[in-house]
C-alpha cells in the first residue's frame, strides 16, 4: 500500500523526524548487511547518519513528497569492498533529488540512482551518555575518580550459601 506524504509526516515529531531514526534494509530490493546505513532527519532540516562505514551529516528541505539533500559531510575511513559499495550507491541515492512515500510502515526514498526501503531504528539501546572524569564529584570513600584505582580483573565472587 503506497502512500504520499501529509502534513502530519513532516516536521517535530513526525513520522519522518522520529528520535530513533531510520535504517536502511534494502537498496534496490537487494537486502543490506549490518551495519546498515542509517538517516535521521531532524526538524530543524538536518539529516546524519551512517553510510555503514563512515558517518555523515548535512541538511535538508522537504517539499510535498521531494526530498532535497544539501551537500553531505562525511568521514572518510576505508571499510570492506562490499560496505564501501553500499556506502557508494546509498551516497548516490541520496545526491539526487528523492521522492519520499510509504510502504505501509516501511519508509521508501526513490531517486535516479536507485531506491532504499527504510524501517525505524531500533529503539532497544539506550543513548551513549558522555562521562567527564575530570568533572566527576569526589568518591566519599577516598577513591581517585580519574580512573588511576579502576580494577582491570572484575572480583571473585563470594558463594553466600556457604
């Protein structure tokens, strides 16, 4: 069941710019690997994501059901001949003007260079949450909080039913 675009699916909480993004499952009907390339479309018209190598971020404008991505910005690490052949079609696909539609919950981009069906990103993993030891608060037992006193060797653990 294909569907154009509404109101609804763009802008601040809308289906299109949900939290946990998007990753790709197929290009061109042909199924892709993990890791899987990923877009997040934020509100505010950028786009990031990973190509399956390299991350990229730039920015966007959605008008009707045409997706216009600016020039991206990506890393440039090298990765397994297969990866970086994805990562080249998906660029591809993405540097052309794309038409965006449904497929039931499946999100569909179609350009010229070819097309990815999308699903949502999993929402099963909790967010990296950055921690600054250099601002982390003094340890009430005198320990150091630089990390100096961490344990390599986790403790042997005590059987309580002796």
């Amino acid at each position: 069941m294909d569907q154009e675009l509404d109101e609804d699916d763009t802008g601040p909480g809308s289906a299109l710019t949900r939290p946990d993004g998007w990753q790709v499952v197929s290009i061109d009907d042909t199924p892709v690997a993990e890791p899987a390339p990923t877009v997040a479309l934020d509100p505010d018209g950028a786009i990031s994501g990973t190509t399956g190598v390299n991350r990229y971020r730039g920015t966007y404008e959605l008008a009707e059901s045409l997706l216009e991505i600016g020039p991206l910005m990506t890393t440039r690490m090298a990765g397994p001949p297969e990866a970086m052949d994805v990562e080249t079609h998906f660029l591809a696909i993405l540097g052309e003007p794309v038409a965006v539609r449904w497929d039931y919950s499946t999100l569909v981009l179609e350009s010229d260079a070819g097309h990815l069906r999308l699903e949502p990103a999993s929402d099963e993993l909790e967010p990296a949450v950055a921690f600054d030891l250099d601002s982390a608060p003094a340890d009430p037992h005198g320990g150091a909080t630089d990390g100096s006193d961490w344990v390599e060797d986790p403790p042997t653990p005590i059987d309580l039913d002796d």
